[in-house]
C-alpha cells in the first residue's frame, strides 16, 4: 500500500496507488461544448458555465492540508510538466492582452475539504499517483475556443479505477527501441492512464539488456554489444520517467523458453547463475513484482541434452519434461520469493500444474473467448490472480475499426464467483515486436492501446456502447496528436491541431 | 516519345521514357558480398572483385558522347543527390586518410560506347529518366565495410522496365497529406523506381485543390481553407520534384460520384464549368493523362433531383441513370481529347458500356483474383489498354507478411492474345485515405509498396521465387532506413544503419 504523503524518498511504487480522487472546478462564464475525459470518469458532471484560463497567472499550487508540499518531485514535476500540456501554444496566442482572474488548480492529497472560492479547481487525491491521474483529467478538460483562448467548464469529476493493473508490453528483443521510443511510450500511457510498463526486455532474437553481472550476455546476445543494448543508466531512465508519470515498470526476464539470445554470453553455473540473475533484477527494478515468464517451453532442446536426461533419471522425472519444467518454475518462483518480489508468470505455469506459490499472478494469453473465459474460470476457482491479455494482442493488425474489439472486451465476464471476479486485477496491451519497430511503434500503438485503458479503468456499464465511445476516442486521438504523439486516424477527417507536434 | 537529349526545356514528362540502360563498373579489389538491387534489374552479372571509393574524389560526369552535358537540371541535381546518398555518413568516417585512385560514373544518354578504363563506371542509357535508373541502381550496389569505407564490386546491368506505368496513388481527400509528406513519398518512389504519382486529390470528405479558376471549391470544401489546401504554388512543388526524380503527376479528378466537397463552393454553370474545370487541370498538370475517375457513381442523388429528371427526359434518357452517367463521361472524355490529353478512368466506365475513345486507359480496381483477370480478358479484348490495381489496394493491412502476396501477382496471367497482354501497360499500389494520414503513411507504405514495385519493373522469371525475395527486400528495405525513409520491419531483426535518417 502508498503511504499517505508525497513519495519523493521512495524508489518504489507500488501496485494498488490511484485510489478515489475527485476533482471541482467553480467558475462562471459563457456557453460552450464540453470535451470529454478519455478513459472516462467514475462520475463525472459538466455544466456549460465556462471560465476562462491565462496562462500568465494559472497556477498550480499544493493546498493548505496537503500532506504534499512543495519539493514532492512527482507533484512538482507534473505541474510543470501540465502546464505545458496544457498552453501547447503559447507563443503563438495573442490573448496575452487580456487580463483574468486568476485561475489555479489546488492539489490536496489526502485532503476531502471541499474549496468553494471562485477561479479555483480543487483535486484531492488519496496519493501523489491519484493527484497524477487528476492532473491528467484536469489538462483534457481545458480546450481553446476559435481565437486561441483557453477554457475550462464547471466539472465534477470523482474518479478512480476499475482495476489496479494496466499495463502495456513492448517487446524489445524481437527489435531494439531507442530509449527515446521507449520513454514517448510512457508519456503517452500516462495520457491514457495506463499505469504498467510490462518491459519484454529480452527474448531469443536479441539480449539488449546490459546486466552488471553477466556482462556477456549483450555484448554477446545484443543485435550490437554498444548500439542495441539498454545500459543500467538507459534503465534507471526508464524507471525514473515512468515514476514521475506513475507508471511502474514490470521487467521480463522469460526463461526456460524464449533464451536463445542468451546461449551466447550464459555462463553454465546453475543455481549460483540463477541466484545471482535474480538478485541483480530484483535490484536494479524496484517495482515488487517480477514477471519470471514460463510460456511456450519448447521440450526438443532438453531432449536433445544428454546433462539434462541424466539430471532428469537423477531427480526421478524419468522422460517427464513437464516435471523438469514445473522443477525449475518452482524453483525460481522461491527465489523471487526469497527476494521479496511477487511472481508474475504466464498461463502456461498454471496450465503445467506446478506447485505456486498463492499470491503470483498467472498472467493469460492464450485462446479464442470462449477458451479464454474457461481459463478464467479455472484459474480463479483455484484462488489465483490473473492478469488478462489475451484479448488485446495488438500487434494483430487488421483493416478498420479493430479498436471496437479491445474496447467491447467483458474481462469479469465467466463463470465464477463475485469472490472470483475481484481476482482479476487487470489486463495488458500486447504489443509483440516480430513486425514493430520505432519506424511504426507509435502509429500501430495509438490510439488503439486507448480503447483498452478505457475499458481497463471506467465503469463497464457507463461504457458498454461502443459507438457512443467513437466520437470521443477521436477527439482524445487529436488530443494525443496535439501533445505530440503520433496516433493514427480512427476514420476519414482530421484533427484541429494536426502535425504541430509531429 | 522522349526526344533523346536533356529535357531541361520540357515540362512534361512522358509515359514511355525509360528504354534500356545498361550499366557497366570495371575495377579490381579484393573480395566481398555483392549487395542486391531492389527492383531486380534484367540482366544483373556481378562478381567479387571490388573497388574502394574515395568521397574526396569521387564524381559523376558526363560522357564526352552524351546529349545531356552540364546544365541539364535533371542529371545535374541527380549527381548531387546520389552523391549524398551513397556517402551519408560523410561527417562521420575517418577513412579520408586514405586516397585511392579517383572512381567516377561517366553518364552517356544515347551512347553505346563502352568505357573500360580503370576505376570508371559507364552507364549508358537512351533518355535522361533512364539514366535516373541507373543512377539509382549504382547508389544500390556501394556498400560499406565493417570500417566504414566504401566500395562497390564489378558487375554488369542491362535494365528497361517491364512495364512503363508504374504507379502509387495517395488520397488527400479522406485525410490531408502535408506537402512535404508527399514529398518524401516522391523520394521513396524513386528509390523503388516507381514513375508515376496519382494524386487522388479530391474527393467526398474535403476539396483540398486550391484552383485558381473556382477558389470557393476549397475555400469551402476543404477541411480548412488556409492550412489544409495546395496552393499552385505547392503543387508545381510536387510536379517539380517528381520530374526531377523521373516521376509524372497523375492528378485525378474524380466525376460524378465522389463530389461531396465540391458541393459547398460549386457554381452552377454546366457545361461552360466544366471546360474551364478541365483547361485549369489540363495546364497546371503538365502529364499528358488525366485521371477522370468514374467509379462508384449512386444514382440516389440525381434520381431526388428534379431538374436532373427533367433533362433526362429532354435527353431521351427515360429513367436509365447509366444513360446519363455515360452521357457524362462521354462529355467529359471528349473536353479532354480536345485538350490534347488522354483519359484514364476508373473501370466502371467500360463496365457501363459507354462509348469510350479508344486511347483512354481503364483502371481496374475491383473484385477477387478471378472476377480481375476475367475483366482483364474482356477490357484488352475490346483493343483497350489496362492499368491494374486491384491486387495492390495496399491500405488494407494485415498482420504478417502480406507482401508476399503484393510480389507474387501475376499482371499478365489471363486468357488473351499476346496482343492483349500488351495492352496491360502497368500497375498501381493504392493508398486509399479512410484510415491512413501523416502518422502512419510511410511505415504502411514501405517496403509493403516496393514488392508490388519489382513486380512492375522485374522479369517475372527471374522473380517468381518469393522466398528468394525476401532477404533481398530485407536488405532494401535497411537501405530505405538509412536514407531516412520510415519503412517498417518486415520480420525479427534490425539493420546495420539504423534510425539515424528517422
């Protein structure tokens, strides 16, 4: 659980941070349309009474019972970060010449008090990370009218999300991505209030990351031991940027199957070796949670291993693969363990029926929906919690409105109890590398990855109508293009702000 | 016809420009790996000896023979910009220390004299847009080595295209393009030989053609009438680039149907806006084809129309909607003969049965493999040239390897006389705009495009093994990539050049 106060001495956030937090702006003016919030709010009430922002005096300040004050790195780095955000533009404007109220956002962690003054938005938030999430509703709320200038509607918003975990993989094995592609991922996550960077770090094409202990394994694994590699300092980066915008990074290191790249720099130690791979992991990744892999065990090479059947004979498996499989999981799942970090691993463990330990995730991939909602079912009767990705493999491109598809996902819906139901704590954007890269990363990403965070964090009932969700997917699209991120079209038509930021 | 000297007083380029070039580099040097080139050239003899280029001294020029010398922009800009493109990286490398003997590329349009002095490369070629060809597959065959230094290896190619139309289409209508998007699109196009541009400029969604004739059409019609237009002066951008790159501007015009946009700034003056209509197009756009469209027109809108009923009564049409649409485009056909222009239409127009002068091309974009080359018989039948396109609506993605299927049609597979299989005059890759603008354009479009591009320009034996294909187009497509053309992977793996051009 987050203390209740600003984090900014803690290198570790944590898995269930954004809870409730509201958010009250009180202001008279004119009419105007509302813009809508993607993913959308819990409650969220709009009037057309507009008040009318200057960038010139807008603020963002900590309230009086703030348990944040200033020097909470996340909060202070978020308000300068929103504020452009927000006044994209501010050069080019003229509305300088006017003078406003001034207009300030109050950030109150902790704080349910209620400010009822005039010119003021007040958002309270349990922790740093709800304040974050606040911050991001508040910035998709102020649009510019015709002339360039900046407004904001009386809002109500009261907000917090449906699961705990969304996440988004990126595969960095299959093909390299500049730390550059990787840190725009984040930013544009946060937009959509994904909050789990599922880094794939290495796989058998490729081993880019640069380990302190085993430096052999890049210099000899990476597609290039000094261009195509994350350093320890590319991944404190990472891990830095994605903290300032509440986004924890889950590392994968997947083993037994999926390590070809790492037969060129292993070292043949075993139990030393693999004590010593999870100790430097479980270091330099503060995240709790380690995704330890444990799909897709190709059995041929083992077979092939005169060592491997002789340890086999010795430890009783006979011919039994599965039975080496389950040993191994086992055994590095009481590593993890042992190092204080939970297990995620995916379906394919379960599947196996090795021992688990009761709090690892079972992580789904696998199967058409009627498959999937089996697997669900079996998973979560045995006690275990899940994580579902299986529905949002969006590197499976197709022609049109697939997004309609990651959005109309139901991940409570199977048979189960209501005690089963809350065992899902999340689901996961895909996105495999085989066909992706940095050339077309961004395009494929968004704003399709944005239809699942809606259906990750809104309420199912109040999102249940997919056309309804297009107009406003679309507007959110122009948003991410305005701030820089390259989304591609949703249909035939074009955005306000086009390219600026491109 | 090309008239065989510099076409630096020309401003139109013509449709069967590129006859055979041939292409010789004799040398000596140890050896290496011989690169491919990308399409595959018709007659392509290489061996292992190689040559080291100096940047310092390296030059092309013209064959004292040649009908092109100095001052003929066409070449003049192409020795300047494949010199830039060979030696990227000019900055960077240290090999200047060294000083070869100086390598040159002699060009000598119309000459067949053979040069065989020592580090000279000839390349003979009969117009200025075949030596454009050339120079681009000399640009293919340098190659770095592990140190940097560049070299390329003796060989010997005849090349002429197979086909003389080889085109892609973008669509400015469902979304706008920036110019410099279509810009770069001209680049990558030269880099796969492509040779025609057709600019769906306009249609339903927006009109973003400023004419000079009507201004109201996008001042009304396009999605904004400042930003999201081309003004005659970005579009003798395009046109100027395209030729100075061996590639024609095919602008369509599509009518009756897909004329939404026109609607908001029309004027109602028949027959007297039609000619002015056309004698704008016809003079802006220098390429002797005009692509009028014709496809998909619904009869709902001129059957709710009462003045439409009542001239076709006047007409004698009765109540036959395809009376009056073949009226139509026979009207329109005949405005551009007398223009001294060719028609290309869509096939719906032979479809219809009008009466159609007997040069127009039919565009065929319809229908699955079977229904296309059924069409292709009865088209070429009728003594009527084709394009085609159907197999190569390139907008529709899918996941994999859907190149695969671009490279392996079969243009001239169809029942039909040796005669008619003439009358195939080439292919088009389309890149409708429903789902397609800035963001995602090139990575959609490359290397996806350039299979269809070998296709078009290859000996079809030669070509026939796909998996042959696909090491060399994973090769091209790197050289893509470090010319900065945003081409997406085609599989695991990664280039030696990488992102530094994106």
């Amino acid at each position: 659980m987050q203390p209740a106060k600003c984090v900014r001495n803690s290198n570790r956030t944590t898995n269930s941070s954004e809870f409730l937090f509201s958010f009250i702006i009180h202001s008279a003016g004119g009419l105007n349309t509302v813009e809508a919030v993607w993913p959308l709010p819990q409650t969220f009430i709009s009037s057309s009474e507009q008040y009318r922002l200057n960038p010139q005096t807008f603020y963002f300040g900590y309230g009086m019972q703030s348990a944040a004050q200033p020097g909470c790195t996340v909060l202070d780095s978020a308000f300068k970060r929103y504020f452009s955000l927000i006044f994209l533009d501010l050069t080019s404007a003229d509305q300088w010449a006017f003078v406003d109220k001034p207009f300030s956002v109050e950030i109150s962690p902790l704080s349910v008090k209620e400010y009822h003054r005039y010119g003021r938005a007040s958002l309270n938030a349990q922790t740093v990370w709800g304040a974050l999430r606040g911050l991001e509703s508040f910035s998709q709320l102020v649009y510019q009218d015709d002339f360039g200038s900046y407004f904001v509607n009386k809002t109500e918003i009261e907000d917090f999300p449906r699961f705990q975990f969304r996440a988004i993989l990126l595969d960095t094995s299959r093909h390299y991505l500049p730390v550059q592609t990787i840190l725009k991922t984040l930013d544009a996550m946060a937009y959509s209030k994904f909050n789990v960077f599922h880094w794939h770090i290495v796989d058998d094409p490729s081993f880019p990351y640069q380990s302190r202990t085993f430096p052999d394994l890049s210099a000899k694994g990476a597609f290039h031991p000094m261009t195509h590699i994350y350093t320890q300092s590319d991944v404190r980066r990472v891990i830095s940027h994605g903290r300032l915008r509440g986004i924890r990074i889950l590392p994968e290191f997947d083993s037994p199957g999926h390590t070809k790249s790492w037969g060129k720099g292993i070292i043949h130690k075993r139990n030393e070796t693999h004590l010593r791979k999870y100790l430097e992991v479980s270091s330099v990744f503060p995240d709790s949670y380690i995704h330890l892999g444990g799909d897709e065990v190709d059995f041929t090479c083992w077979r092939s291993n005169p060592d491997v059947r002789a340890f086999m004979q010795a430890m009783g498996f006979g011919g039994d693969f599965t039975k080496l499989e389950a040993f191994y999981m086992e055994n590095i799942m009481n590593i993890t363990s042992a190092l204080n970090k939970t297990s995620i691993v995916w379906q394919d463990v379960f599947d196996y029926h090795e021992r688990i330990p009761k709090d690892t995730v079972l992580h789904i991939w696998k199967g058409v929906p009627a498959k999937i909602k089996e697997e669900l079912s079996r998973i979560t009767k045995a006690g275990m919690r899940v994580l579902l990705a299986a529905p949002w493999y969006i590197n499976h491109i197709s022609y049109g409105q697939d997004w309609r598809n990651y959005y109309t996902v139901q991940p409570q819906n199977f048979s189960g109890t209501e005690e089963q139901k809350k065992l899902v704590i999340g689901g996961e954007v895909c996105m495999w590398g085989e066909y992706v890269d940095a050339t077309n990363l961004m395009p494929r990403l968004w704003p399709r990855a944005s239809a699942a965070a809606e259906r990750l964090w809104s309420d199912e009932q109040q999102t249940s109508n997919v056309d309804k969700a297009f107009p406003r997917l679309q507007e959110f699209r122009c948003k991410l293009l305005r701030r820089g991120i390259q989304a591609e079209p949703l249909y035939v038509g074009h955005c306000k702000h086009e390219y600026q930021g491109i």
